[in-house]
C-alpha cells in the first residue's frame, strides 16, 4: 500500500490517540488552500490532494469554512438557523467522506461501509422531516435563537456568541460526532483484514433500532399537530383523527399518547443515542472505555440539555398543563415508578 496521510500505530489504545491520530496532521491545514487553488477544477489533481490529505482534516477544513459561511450567512440575515438547515446532512457528509476516502486509499473495511448507509438513512429520515415541517431542524430553530437574542441587549456581544456558538461550535460539534468513525479508518489502516463480527452487527442493529423510534416519535407529532390544526380551523375532530384523538387531548395543546407518554422527547432520546452508540461502538472496537471522541456525544448530549430546557419553558408557558405532564413523564428517560403507581391506581378503581 502507497503511502498514506494516516499514523502506523502499534496498540488498539494508540488508534484513538488525539495526539497520534489527528494531531501531527493538523500543519495540514496550511498548505492545503495553496494546493486546492493550484489543481483548479482538474479532477485528477484535486483526487491527489484529497488522497494526499488526512481524512479527519479534510473534513476539519470543510467544517471551519462552513462555520465561517454560516456566520456570513446570519449576520446577513438576520436569521440564525444556518447550521440547523444542514443539521440532518452534515454527519451523513463527514461518515460518507471517511468511507469513500477509505475506498480510494484502497482500504477495504465493512465497518465504514455499514456507519456510511446507516448514517445516509438517518439522513434521510432527518431531512424529510425537517422539510415536512418547513423547514425545521431538531436542532435549536430559529424561534428559539429569536428568544436567546432578545433576552441580550447588546448586538455586539450576540454577534460573538454567533460566531463561537452558533457557527463556529455547533458546526464543529456535527464533525465531532462522527469523530469514532475516523478511529474506525485508522483501527482498518493499521489491522489489515478487518473482522465484523455479532458485536459489530448488534452495535449498527442499535443504531437502526434508534433511527426507526425516532421515525415513530416524529410521526406520531406530526399527526397530532395536523390533527390539532385540523380541529382548531373546523371546530371538530375529522373522521382520520377521531379514533385517535379526543376533543379533550387536542384542546390540551400537545401530544401525551404513543411513545409520548414514557417521554417528553422521545425523538430527542432516539437522536442522542444515535451517536452515543456510534461512539460506544468505538470504544468496543478499540477496547477502551473513554477517548477522545467521546468530546462529541458529549456535546451533543449536552447542546440537547439546553435546548430542551428552553423548548420546554417555551411550552409550560403557552399551555397551562404542561407542568402537570413534566411532573408526570421523565424528560428523556421514562419515570417508570410514575407509571407504575398510575397502573396501580387504576387497577384500585376498577
């Protein structure tokens, strides 16, 4: 094999070293503007710099000059919802990139190949539902920056926290995510013949499993909202809702029933482990118990935290039972106790 812009390591423990992996590359990024603008639009000069290229710095390079457009793109606007229009698009972007960069360099790994489908399915799904909903993202909408901006008086000091958050955070946060499937590359680079074994079967079945409740969650929204529309313009519960909602659900305000009613984002839940199982599974593969690409599942777990919690002070404000339901139903994870008193109960009443 040609030489390759990847680390010889000599342990699995090596492979998801920062400062063996990734860090040695990162000079990189000096050079490779001079040689982007020197193969032009040649197809073949631009392959040999992007083989030429360590992968992870490739999509490093990608991710800074998306950030510094998204931030053009805001200010502009006005509107700071730039990075969740790519939200859905940019993890898929970064695993295909590692898998086809992988190809190319003449590394053959199952493993790349299953995170690059799997990743485009959940694409997929993501994207779809966002356009559904016109145009918004699981991640902070726009509504909700409108809030944060108008709670910071000084345009200034906003501008900044566009630039390092918004732009510069988040859009750095939807590479990190995909950080385990770089460990992945090096771990194929450095073993040779890679085994893909039931674990590796169980790990990329979860992630599917996650991506399908997640499909689930949306719909079952997003048939309650086009209920609740249906039923605010025509004062009455149309024949395809009436088995599924009452008048009293819908004069409620939100949804309470199906995978609702263990939690109050079950969507969210389904997301976050998503790419907490992408990076669980690196860890199994390397066979440690942290690394460095944890930074982003922590993040991401992290960027949901806050953004829940002003969704949901959002809600408890525009529906007066809403505090009834947070105490009722767990945030993420089901309050199973809560369910079991409630069974216990009615079983009394009957």
């Amino acid at each position: 094999m040609a030489y390759l812009p990847l680390p010889r390591v000599e342990s699995l423990v090596d492979a998801t070293s920062f400062h063996l992996t990734v860090l040695p590359y990162l000079s990189q990024l000096r050079w490779l503007p001079d040689s982007l603008r020197e193969a032009g639009l040649d197809v073949y000069s631009l392959r040999a710099v992007y083989l030429a290229t360590n992968p992870f710095v490739l999509a490093l390079a990608f991710a800074s000059v998306l950030a510094g457009l998204f931030f053009i793109a805001a200010e502009i606007n006005r509107n700071y919802s730039q990075v969740d229009r790519f939200w859905s698009i940019l993890p898929a972007v970064y695993n295909v990139h590692f898998a086809v960069w992988a190809r190319l360099s003449g590394i053959q790994t199952h493993t790349l190949d299953t995170i690059a489908v799997v990743s485009v399915i959940w694409s997929v799904r993501l994207t779809f539902n966002y356009w559904r909903k016109g145009g918004y993202s699981i991640g902070s909408e726009d509504y909700r920056w409108e809030i944060v901006r108008s709670k910071v008086n000084n345009g200034f000091v906003f501008m900044i926290f566009n630039l390092g958050f918004i732009a510069v955070a988040q859009s750095l946060l939807l590479l990190l995510i995909t950080a385990p499937t770089y460990i992945f590359l090096v771990t194929a680079y450095n073993q040779g013949a890679e085994t893909f074994g039931l674990p590796d079967l169980a790990f990329s079945r979860a992630i599917i499993f996650f991506i399908i409740i997640e499909f689930f969650a949306d719909g079952q929204q997003w048939n309650f909202q086009n209920a609740k529309k249906e039923y605010l313009n025509n004062a009455r519960i149309s024949e395809a809702h009436k088995d599924q909602y009452s008048a009293e659900d819908l004069d409620r305000g939100f949804v309470v029933s199906g995978l609702w009613s263990w939690s109050r984002h079950p969507n969210f839940v389904a997301e976050q482990a998503v790419w907490v199982t992408l990076y669980l599974w690196s860890c199994y593969r390397t066979q440690t118990y942290y690394n460095w690409a944890g930074l982003g599942a922590l993040g991401y777990l992290a960027i949901f935290q806050g953004s829940t919690r002003l969704t949901e002070s959002i809600s408890a404000a525009k529906y007066p039972e809403y505090s009834d339901y947070q105490a009722r139903v767990g945030r993420f994870i089901p309050r199973l106790s809560v369910k079991a008193k409630k069974t216990k109960a009615s079983k009394k009443s009957n």
